[in-house]
C-alpha cells in the first residue's frame, strides 16, 4: 500500500513537473544566492543548499501539497543555514566581527561602498529580520510566501520587515 502511494506521489510530482532532479534545475542558483547572503561564503552556501535538497528528496513522500515544494526547500535551506550559524556561533564567540567575503579584485573593485555598507548593517539585524528582509528584497517573495519559509503568521512577517527596514535605516543613518 504504502509503495503504491510513493508511486502515485512520485508520479503526480513528475506530472506537475515537480520532481527533485527538476526543481534542483530550475532554483539551484537562487537557493545557493540566498544561502550566501545568509551564511556569508560560497563554499558553505553550496553545502547548505546540497543538504536542503538531500532533506527533500529523503522527505518527498511525506510531502502533501506538491506545489509548495519550492517553499520547502527554501524552509530547509533557512533551517540549514540556521544550523550552521550556530555551529559558527559556538566556535566563534570571541572571534573578529565579521566582514563579507571579497573573492578577487575585480570583484572588490565593483563592489561598491553602499554595498558593503548595506550587507555589513543586515548582518547585524537580529537573523529573524535579516532572514525577513533577504526573503523580501532578494528573494523577491511574498507575505504569506515568507510566512511559510519562516514558519509564521503573514502579519508577522509584514511587521518584522518593517522593523528590519527600521534597523537598518537607522544603522545606514548612524555610519554613514
């Protein structure tokens, strides 16, 4: 019976084009962008997301509503990142503030000032509001969208945006 249901689900997802294999396709690079802004280096962002889809493909069985399967990785992929700036907080207590990445010169070279200056002030944020307004700007998502990512209501998602909008102004007010 429960064979009989894998291959229903399997074939349903495949119907609606929503298989792992596919979906990794389609929102690798994206996933991979928002994982970097989160975890702050490449190498670690790639890890995240590998982890996030092995998390699905293990799962895709229990998953009820095919077409919120995009919302679950990005879940797993927030968790995952979650996961390893804990491990990094545990390790690094005492370390240095952290500064983002800079991967070669041309690549500091066209990084501009205000850039460096608006991802130093969002590492700041509280991670509630920093994951909020990344899911917001970067991700271009909706309310309710974040609100499902992050596993909270569509009103406090609007309201933790406004606050990490705050915060940040404030931050950009004061530096610069």
């Amino acid at each position: 019976m429960e064979a009989e249901l894998l291959t229903h689900q399997e074939a349903l997802m495949r119907q609606r084009g929503m298989d792992v294999a596919s979906l990794f396709a389609e929102h690798h690079v994206g996933l991979v962008r928002l994982a970097l802004i989160m975890v702050g280096d490449h190498a670690t962002a790639e890890d995240v997301v590998q982890n996030a889809f092995i998390r699905v493909h293990a799962g895709r069985a229990k998953l009820r509503d095919v077409d919120k399967a995009l919302a679950y990785v990005r879940s797993a992929v927030l968790n995952c990142c979650r996961s390893v700036l804990r491990k990094r907080a545990l390790t690094f207590r005492r370390a240095t503030p952290y500064e983002p990445p800079v991967w070669s010169a041309e690549s500091a070279a066209l990084v501009g000032e205000e850039r460096r200056e608006v991802l130093t002030a969002l590492q700041g944020l509280p991670r509630r509001q920093r994951e909020a307004l990344t899911l917001r700007y970067y991700c271009d998502l909706a309310d309710q969208e974040i609100a499902d990512c992050m596993g909270i209501g569509a009103s406090t998602a609007r309201s933790t945006i406004a606050r990490g909008l705050a915060a940040l102004a404030r931050t950009l007010g004061e530096s610069s």
